[in-house]
C-alpha cells in the first residue's frame, strides 16, 4: 500500500512511480495513460472542427450539428427516395 495511490476522480489504485502516466481530461474526464497521447485528444476530441456550412463546433457537437441543424445535410425523401440538400430552415407561420 506505500507505493500505492488512490485516484481521486476514479478510484483506482495505480503506482506512485507511474502518477504521471494517470491523467484524466480536464473536459471529459476520460483517462488518458500516455503523455504523448494528451495533446492528441485535446486536439481531436475538444478541438474546433470546421463544417461544411461554415460552423466551427467540437466533435461531439459536430456529431448533432450534421444529423439535425446542418443546411449541407442530405435528406432522403420517404416518398420518392430522391436525395436532397436539406438547405436553410424554414418557419412557417400559421
């Protein structure tokens, strides 16, 4: 139990040797172990990934903004099956 520690985010016990190989993301809280792999998942995970539309948004954001919000976004018809830019939204008045 010396050369033992407990996370405090996750409770698991990791070596006092190995405590800068046990980092958690500060955005996410995933446990990243190697030091080299920080950087990268800031930069992929949280950083700004450009649309097509021209929105900026982190991946996960991105993931929505395509599915729903997105105007490049391609529809398919139900009806016919032609596929087609869903363009900008529309409200209608009633």
């Amino acid at each position: 139990m010396r050369n033992n520690k407990f996370c405090n985010i996750c409770n698991k016990p990791y070596l006092l040797k190995d405590s800068a190989l046990h980092w958690h993301c500060t955005d996410c809280g995933l446990l990243i172990p190697a030091l080299n792999e920080r950087d990268k998942h800031v930069k992929v995970v949280h950083g700004r990934i450009p649309c097509t539309c021209g929105v900026h948004l982190s991946m996960d954001l991105m993931r929505v903004h395509r599915r729903h919000d997105c105007p490049d976004r391609i529809l398919t018809c139900r009806y016919c099956g032609n596929r087609e830019v869903a363009g900008a939204l529309q409200v209608r008045g009633f």
